[in-house]
C-alpha cells in the first residue's frame, strides 16, 4: 500500500511538466542558447517561471514578477514566438515608477 502511495504522489508531483514542450531559443546578439520549456499554464526559461499566460495563434506572452514585500521589485515578459523573434524585457520598479532595463530578441524553433 505505501509503494502505491509514493508512486501516486510521485505522479502527482512530475505531472506539472507531462504536457510541456520544449523549444531552443538563439540570443541575436550573441548566438548563446537558451531552453525554453513551456505549456499553456507556465514558461520555464532563464531561470525564471513565467505565470499570466496568454497564448494566441504562434505566439505565447507571460510575465514574471519578483515582489519585495508589498512592492514589485522586477517584472519581466517574455514574447515566445514560433514564426518570429522572441523577446524579453526586464524592468524595475523605481521610486514608484516602471523603468525598462533591458530588451533581447530571441530566434526560437
């Protein structure tokens, strides 16, 4: 009975990713490669999770949001895009204000 427990939890907990795909994405600037797993729920690239999915024809936009207490510190998007360039764009919020830190693009296929 516990055998069939743990293979259950254990189900449970690697299903997150069983409908995920994967992709590669190519910075413009620097060639440097980059993972990309994503589904409809969530991506999974740069070390970030991004939530708040849209998906829409060849083309998924989600955000990333670090908070600082009560504050969003950073917010990130990222534009995957299947027949087209990619981007991310990072900012920070600054004395209440959005600042925009970086843009990249991104070949993904």
């Amino acid at each position: 009975m516990k055998k069939l427990l743990g293979i259950v939890v254990l189900g449970f907990l690697l299903s997150g990713n069983a409908y995920a795909e994967r992709i590669t994405c190519k910075d413009t600037e620097t060639n440097k490669k980059f993972t990309v797993i994503y589904n409809s729920q969530e991506i999974k690239a740069f070390g970030k999770t991004f939530e708040d999915v849209y998906v829409d024809g060849n083309s998924i936009l989600a955000n990333y949001t670090k908070w600082k207490g009560q504050r969003i510190d950073e917010y990130w998007t990222f534009f995957l895009s299947f027949d087209g360039l990619s981007r991310l764009s990072k900012g920070k919020y600054v004395s209440g204000e959005y600042k925009s830190l970086s843009r990249k693009y991104y070949n993904c296929n």
